[in-house]
C-alpha cells in the first residue's frame, strides 16, 4: 500500500471547511466555515436561511437574484441566508472564539469552482472583529492556495471609512 503525503494542518481544516459547504443551501454560492482554536474545532457554520425559513433551494429560485438579477456583489439584504461565519460564530461562545483562527471556503454552485477573490462580508467582517478571531484563512481559487488574513488588518485599515465597500 502507498501511503498518501500528509495534507497540511491549514489543508486539513480548510479541507472540513470545505465538506461543511456541501451542506449550504445557496443556488448561487455555498461556503463553509470553521472556527478553530488549539487545534481544536470550536464550531463550523454554512450558507442557508433562518432555521424554520424555507432556504432557496427549496424554493426553486434566488430571492436576491430575482430582486437585484444583475449585482454581483452586495444586496446582501435581499438574500435569505445566514452567512457562513455568521452561523459559525451564532454556534460559538466569544470566550472560545477570543484568539481564534476562522477558515473559510466559498464555492460557485453553477461551475464548482472555488470562488474567485473570497473574503467576508462587512457586515461579517465587523461580527469577526468583535468575536475577537485572530485570522481568517480562506481557500484560493485552486487547492492548496490559501490567503491568511490578520484581523488586525482590517480594524487598522477601515475599508469603510475608505469607501471600499458594496452595497
């Protein structure tokens, strides 16, 4: 038997993220989330609606698609999920989220493609800042590739304040 090369620690949590996106019930974009803290998986979260809100697969259609058919990024109120991080973090206690490493991996739906230019939402980028999560890891657009982001980074450099956002 040949043994397999060991997949790498951020690999292999990005690997879980990954597996927690299938579960995601976006027509447009799955991610899936995990907190990780010591080497221990704290929560994990994916896309979908409100428990007890019918999610848009189940409906048969996207209700921000319909709403706004040509954004790309932005509308987000007009979405029926919970993002990715959100529901990670709403199935953590801050005290184990303090110093913790979130991974995230996003996923078209209509290609399988990983999502190109991945990152959190402001509206996510805000709840991780005071979760106090120390780094988001988020899967390239090919396996293997990863961005590790500072949180750090975004609470000095406030993309808000730069006008840098979408809405």
């Amino acid at each position: 038997m040949i043994q397999e090369k060991r997949v790498d620690k951020i690999n292999y949590y990005l690997d879980i993220a990954e597996t927690v996106a299938k579960r995601g019930t976006c027509l447009r974009k799955n991610y899936g989330c995990i907190i990780v803290k010591n080497d221990e998986i704290i929560s994990t979260g994916y896309v979908g609606a409100p428990r007890g809100r019918e999610n848009c697969i189940d409906l048969g259609y996207c209700t921000k698609k319909k709403k706004f058919p040509n954004i790309r990024h932005g509308g987000y109120d007009a979405c029926r999920s919970v993002h990715a991080e959100q529901n990670a973090m709403l199935s953590a206690s801050r005290k184990d989220m303090i110093g913790a490493s979130m991974y995230l991996v996003g996923k078209r739906v209509d290609t399988g493609e990983y999502e190109e230019g991945s990152n959190s939402c402001q509206m996510c980028k805000k709840l991780i800042i005071n979760a106090g999560i120390k780094e988001l890891i988020i899967r390239g657009t090919r396996y293997g590739e990863y961005t590790i982001i500072p949180i750090e980074e975004w609470i000095k450099k406030d993309d808000l304040l730069e006008g840098k956002f979408t809405y």
